[in-house]
C-alpha cells in the first residue's frame, strides 16, 4: 500500500492546474485553518518551511506535510481528492470551482 495516493478525479485537477500555472507543490501545514487541508501553489518562488517533509508525489507534484502531522500519520495512507465547489483557502484549485481534501486509513 503506498503511503500517499490521490483519486482519479483530483489527478484529473492537478493536470488542470499544472496546464494554467505550470509547476506545483502541495502543502499541508498544522495551521488552525488548514491543518488537513492540502493547498496547492505555484512552485515557482514558494517558500517551503524547515517544518514541511516530503512525503511524496501525486501526479509529479511535490507533498509536503508538517513534521508533526506526518509523525501523526506514520501508519496511516493519505488519500488526497477533491470536491466540487468552493474551498476556504488560497489553494489554486479554489478558482476552478474545486477543492482538495485529505482523507486517511490506516495502512495494512
């Protein structure tokens, strides 16, 4: 079981966006707003934090989650989809009438 994986509709999304903005990375801070939210930005001239690790890709995009969060989640698969309608955040995705959302199982 791979530790981080996305659904058919959200690659479908990124693909989108990789189009319109071209490179991009996926954050998912411990922020009180958007602790289990994954935001994805432009990588060209963004920030990571020394508290972000990568975790892995989902479809050739980068995933950064907060040290803690990924202690939190070390037995558990991170499933990165996407919902219609508007999210709460500066995510990319927010202007294509979308919004990602992780979800998480325990891995086998």
């Amino acid at each position: 079981m791979e530790k981080l994986v996305a659904t058919e509709k959200a690659v479908e999304v990124i693909e989108l966006l990789k189009t319109k903005h071209g490179k991009l990375v996926f954050e998912q801070s411990s922020g009180c707003c958007d602790g289990t939210v994954p935001i994805c930005f432009q990588s060209d001239g963004h920030y990571i934090s020394s508290q972000l690790v990568l975790i892995g890709e989902i479809a050739g995009v980068p995933y950064y989650i907060d040290k803690q969060q990924a202690e939190y989640l070390k037995h558990m698969q991170i499933v990165v989809d996407v919902m219609e309608g508007r999210g709460a955040s500066f995510s990319l995705e927010s202007a294509e009438g979308f919004a990602f959302l992780m979800k998480s199982k325990v891995m086998k």
